[in-house]
C-alpha cells in the first residue's frame, strides 16, 4: 500500500502538491513529421526562460509538464483536461498542429487555462474559434499570407497554384494566400489537396506544372514541405514555376540545404541573425541543443516569460486577472518590440519576409535569410475589424 | 507544356485528344510517376512476401529497415565519403547483417507460437529504431545527394523526367526479377520453398534449414534496405520515411496474396498506377485507395489474387 502510494506520488508529483506550485504544460508534436520545429527545442526553451524568471513566482516553485499529442486532435484535448483537472495546470503553451490547436482552445474556455497558441497556425484560432483564453503567439496564415504572398505577387508572379496539406492549416493558410494575392491583383490557378505525410509528391506537382500557373504555392510545413521542394527541383518544376513557402522554419531549410532552398521566399516571425539580442538567445540555445532555434522555439521561449511577468504583475494566478494583465502589457524581449496582445487573442509584432541566401551568400553557419521586408505587425496580422472572433460583438 | 522541345511523334497525333476529360500527356506522365513509386511498393512488398512466405513472420519491421537502409547510406556518405553505388551494395550488407543478429536473437524462438507474436515484436523494434534516430538526427530529415552520373533530367515530350527515376525502375525492377528467379527457378529456391513446406524432411537430406531461415529473413531485411538507398536522393532520409510506407506495403502483399512473390511484384506495380491516377481524379482520397481495393479484394478473394486458398 505504501509503496502504491510512493508509485502514485512518482507518477504524479504535482497532485500532493497542488497550490504551492505554478504550472506550466506543453502538448506539441514530440515525434512526427513537426518535431523538430518545436519539439524538444520548446521544450528546452521554455525551461530557459523559466530558470531565467529565476525558478519561482509569487513565492511558488514553477513547474514544468510536457506532453505528445501525436498530431492526434482527440489526445491533445484529453491531455489538457486532465492536466486542468489533476495537475491544476496554469497555463499551457501549444505546440503544432491547428486541428490539435483549435480542439484544445475549446478547452482552454471550458477550464479557463490560458492558452499560449504557438506552432499553429491556422487564423481561425483569433476568428471564429477565439476564446477568451486563447493568445496566439508567434505567427497566423494571416501573417504568413500577408508576407510571402504580397511579396511575390508584388514582383510579378500574378498566377498561383496551390500545393495544400488537406486539413485546418492547409486550407486556412491558401484562403488567406488567395485573399492577399486577389487584392494585389493575382489570382488562383487551381489547387491539389495532398493528404498529411504523403510518400510521394511528384504527382500532384506534375499537376501543378499543368496548370501554366507561374507560382507553386506550397501550403504545408515541415517534412511535407522539404519533399514537396526536393521533388519539384528534381522534376524540373522550379525551372518554369517560383515556389513560394507560405510556411517553412529553419530546422527546414537547414536540412534541405541551400543548393535546393536558394532563392525561396518566405514569411518568419523571428530569425536568429536579426539583431544582437537575438544572436544572444541563439547562442545560448545552440550551446544547449547544437543548433538555431526555430521562430516557435523563441516563442516558447518569450510566451513564457510573457506569462510569468503578468502573474508577477497581477500578483495572482486567477486565469481572468492574468489575461487581464496580459492584454494590457507590451512585450519587449528578444522575440519582439513593442508587441501587445489584441482582444481577440493576437499577439501583435514585427513579422518579416525573407529570402534564403544561395551558398556563396551564406558566410557561417546558419547565415541562410536574408531580410527582404520588415512588416509592422497591423500591417502583418491585419486590423482587428478584419477579426469574426464572436467575443469582439459582446462589447 | 511540350511546346519548349519536339514531342515525340506518337504523342504529337494524339497531343490534343483527352480521355476521360484528361489530357493524354497527364495520363501519360502519371502513369510514368505511378510505375515509378510502384516499382517501391514491389521492391518493398516482395522482401515482405519472400519472410512471410518462407519464414511465416509478418516483418512489421520492414520500414524500419528501409529506413535503416537510408539512413546507413547517408552516414557512410557524411562520415566516411562513402559514394553511393557503394552503399549501395554496403548498406545492404550492413542492414542485412543486423537483421541477421535480430533473427538470431529474438524472431527464432517466435516461429513454433501464432504469428501475432511475430508481428507485435517486430512492430515494437521499428518504433525503437524510429525512436533511436528522430534522437539521433532529428525528425526533419537529412539530404542525400543524387550521384553525379544520374544527375539531370530528360525531356521525353509530356513531362520532365529526371534520370535517377529511370535508374529507380531499372534497378528496382531488376531486383525483383532476380528474387523471382532465385526462389522459384533454382535449386537454392527449392530447398527453400521446400524446407517452408517440411523442415523437418529438408533437415535430414542434410540441409542446414536454421541457417537457411536465418540468411533468408537477412536477405529480405536486405531488399528493404536497398530500397531505402534508392530512395534516399529522392525524398528527406527521416525516422518516418519507414511507417508511412509500410502501411501501403502491407495491403500490396494482402491484395498480391501473402506470401507470393509474383503477386507481390505485379500487385505494387498495379497499385503504384492506380494510386497515381488517384492523385488527378480525386486527390484528397490517394492515402487510402489502397485500402479500399484492399478490403474489396479481402471480401472477394480472402487469399488475395495471387495467393493460395
């Protein structure tokens, strides 16, 4: 019996000691195809900026619980609730996936956890699935449209054909694509759905090549998007069509290599090499993990320490008083200036485009973006009247 | 699309006919792409086919191997300047071995007990090795170079079609070809075939059958990871690469018929194409046309089209 209980307490340290601890959760994709674009790395990052708030809040040790929700929208729910039920989970940063996202903002209005949204980034998370827990951190299809889109549509490439991941993010991120590109006088082709994690992508892109579009929209991320570019370079695609990224991460380009990502637009967040604030975190995480983080492995990062400081300042952890504090204050850190929080759950700041150096233009390690636009973040995320987030109509 | 080079003459009459509302050079180049990513679902399929039919293990480790195989020759090839039609016959060689040691150690004691043993095993191990690398390498991937010779791409008029592809088919199909004839036209594939059906028998001739069994599940295990190396220039070499194939590779040999080496080759090749022609028609549902031929046949012909009642 006692050891039952020495087992138990193992198992589940945070039931005995509830109350005298703050606790922060992490569901994100810890083994599938977006593991490496938060993953271990967030992980890591938010246990940065805990040890760097120094450990504790309002007297209260801070702890830290991660989770694998396996892409898999079902357990990244239950997960969560259980954590809100038997851990008295206090906030939960959540990693990729928008389908996993969008079923867990549900809960985060059911058990009022704040919610930091991070690796997804499907819009509807701040429109029609807002909830008045939810922040979305990092980045949105909003965002992403309103960079790479606008930009290649600016410079001449007025025809797309879309390569869309067939769920939530996909769809979102060519929806906002095709508004952005409609309003600068492009328009859409056509578009394949490709289902997640597909083997092979030379049959849809042949489609693509088919359709006479001159640019190759590939709505997808991480492994389904190096191999969407690997086999549209093999098949000689990229020769007649400009492919345009509407999401890829560094871990991305690090492993596709310059000689197959040179040239390639696209919109981030955040970049190592953008200033010496950055460079400073970079460094201290390359120490850790032996590589640059990911724009959402910084916002694991800042999205903690964005938490922490508003429960510092609303001298409580009541889920209400803290998104209360949390919508009034400005984040000033590495990962933005003068970012702020909207009422309907964005977080507001600088997005930028770039384009990815060729070989000769990289000098060291990692020296792979150049910048090529920095956006303002209304002119990235779009005025809040844009928003169908029903919580905006209450007021 | 052909107006940048001369089209081909048979394609120049029929360049402006559409059959089914398709235009004939999209049939044409998916037909291409479908025998292409069938000749993997046949190279992938027989090894399964060759252990399950001599050995009765149902290899859910397959994958993993593929993997392996991969991910052996993009390490000889960053370590050690290792080039590719080396690896391709060394990681093989070295996969090979390690599926040799895994018989030996684990599947031998597994094949008097009901095959779901076998199964569950070797599923268990392809999570393990997946495990092992994303810890190893991470879970986007690594890239493998094509080799120099089979760089570049041919115009043949309704698509681009880069060489190493071509290289795919040839050697994939070579390979099967090959394992058909080692096992049904030789006297080596006699002893096999009949120390599956009477080991006891094959044993007092004077056959070694243990050894036999355990070089058998080796050369398969090695299929799989020549495969891999195929296929290593061509896609992201990650811990996944395995378990999204091997899915499809199994309903292949259950719709070829367990265990037979001529259904598993001709049922890849097929499904290669039809899952092609899927990804035009109706592209949403080309992750799971397999299964439902899969289930169609199953009701139909329970042994598969090739297999034995």
């Amino acid at each position: 019996m006692a050891l039952a209980s020495a087992v138990a307490a193992l198992l589940n340290p945070m039931a005995s000691q509830a109350g005298n601890e703050v606790v922060i959760g992490d569901i994100d994709d810890m083994a599938g195809l977006y593991a490496d674009v938060i993953g271990a790395g967030g992980i890591e990052a938010a246990k940065m900026a805990i040890a760097d708030f120094g450990g504790t809040v309002l007297g209260k040790k801070i702890v830290f619980i991660s989770a694998d929700h396996q892409n898999k929208p079902d357990i990244g729910s239950s997960k969560f609730r259980e954590w809100a039920d038997k851990n008295e989970l206090n906030m939960l940063l959540g990693g990729s996936n928008t389908g996993v996202s969008i079923a867990m903002a549900k809960v985060a209005a059911e058990k009022k956890v704040p919610f930091m949204a991070i690796g997804a980034a499907g819009a509807s998370l701040t429109n029609q699935d807002c909830t008045p827990y939810t922040v979305h951190y990092a980045y949105d299809t909003t965002s992403l449209a309103n960079g790479t889109a606008s930009v290649i549509t600016q410079n001449g490439g007025k025809s797309w054909y879309f390569l869309t991941a067939d769920y939530a993010f996909g769809t979102q991120l060519q929806d906002a694509a095709t508004k952005v590109l409609t309003a600068n006088g492009g328009k859409s082709i056509g578009s394949v759905r490709v289902p997640l994690s597909a083997s092979d992508f030379s049959s849809f892109l042949l489609q693509a090549k088919g359709s006479g579009a001159q640019v190759l929209g590939l709505s997808n991320a991480g492994t389904d998007f190096t191999n969407s570019l690997k086999a549209a370079n093999e098949f000689g695609i990229t020769k007649t069509m400009k492919p345009a990224a509407l999401l890829a991460f560094i871990s991305d380009i690090h492993s596709l290599g310059l000689q197959t990502a040179q040239g390639l637009y696209l919109t981030t967040g955040w970049y190592w090499d953008l200033n010496p604030e950055t460079r400073a975190f970079g460094k201290r995480y390359f120490e850790k993990m032996k590589k640059e983080p990911t724009m959402n492995q910084a916002a694991y990062y800042s999205a903690t320490l964005t938490y922490l400081n508003a429960v510092k300042a609303a001298n409580t952890t009541d889920p209400d008083k803290v998104m209360e504090q949390l919508r009034k204050i400005k984040i000033n850190d590495m990962f933005a200036k003068g970012g702020y929080i909207r009422e309907d759950g964005v977080m507001v700041h600088d997005m930028y485009v770039m384009q990815v150096k060729t070989p000769a233009e990289s000098k060291y390690p990692w020296d792979y973006y150049k910048v090529v636009k920095k956006m303002s973040g209304e002119e990235a995320f779009g005025p809040l009247s844009d928003s169908t987030c029903p919580l905006l109509k209450k007021k | 699309m052909v107006s940048r080079c001369v089209s081909p003459f048979f394609l120049r009459q029929h360049a402006m006919s559409d059959i089914f509302g398709i235009p004939t050079q999209v049939i044409l180049g998916q037909l291409l792409l479908g025998l292409l990513n069938g000749s993997f679902y046949a190279m992938l399929s027989l090894g399964l086919a060759v252990i399950f039919g001599l050995l009765g293990v149902v290899n859910f480790a397959h994958g993993a191997f593929y993997m392996l195989g991969a991910y052996a020759a993009w390490f000889l090839w960053g370590r050690f300047g290792v080039n590719y039609w080396v690896a391709l016959l060394l990681a093989p060689l070295v996969v090979g071995i390690l599926g040799v040691g895994l018989e030996r150690t684990f599947l031998k004691h597994l094949y008097k007990i009901d095959p779901l043993y076998g199964l569950l095993l070797t599923f268990g191990l392809s999570l393990i090795a997946e495990g092992v690398l994303r810890e190893l390498f991470g879970s986007s991937g690594q890239s493998y170079p094509v080799p120099d010779l089979l760089k570049g791409a041919l115009d043949v008029g309704f698509m681009i079609l880069p060489i190493y592809r071509v290289w795919v088919i040839v050697a994939s199909l070579s390979v099967c070809f090959l394992t058909w004839y080692l096992i049904e036209c030789t006297r080596l594939g006699a002893n096999l075939r009949a120390a599956t059906e009477n080991p006891k028998l094959v044993q007092a001739f004077g056959i070694n059958v243990p050894r036999m069994v355990m070089l058998t599940y080796g050369a398969g295990v090695a299929l799989a990871a020549f495969a891999g190396v195929l296929s290593a220039p061509i896609i992201q070499v990650s811990p996944l690469m395995g378990s999204s194939l091997v899915i499809v590779v199994f309903a292949v040999v259950v719709i070829g018929g367990m265990g037979s080496i001529l259904g598993a080759i001709l049922s890849g090749l097929s499904l290669g194409v039809i899952e092609g022609f899927t990804k035009v028609l109706y592209p949403e549902a080309s992750n799971i046309v397999v299964f439902v031929i899969m289930a169609v046949v199953l009701c139909w012909r329970p042994s598969g089209f090739f297999g034995k009642d």
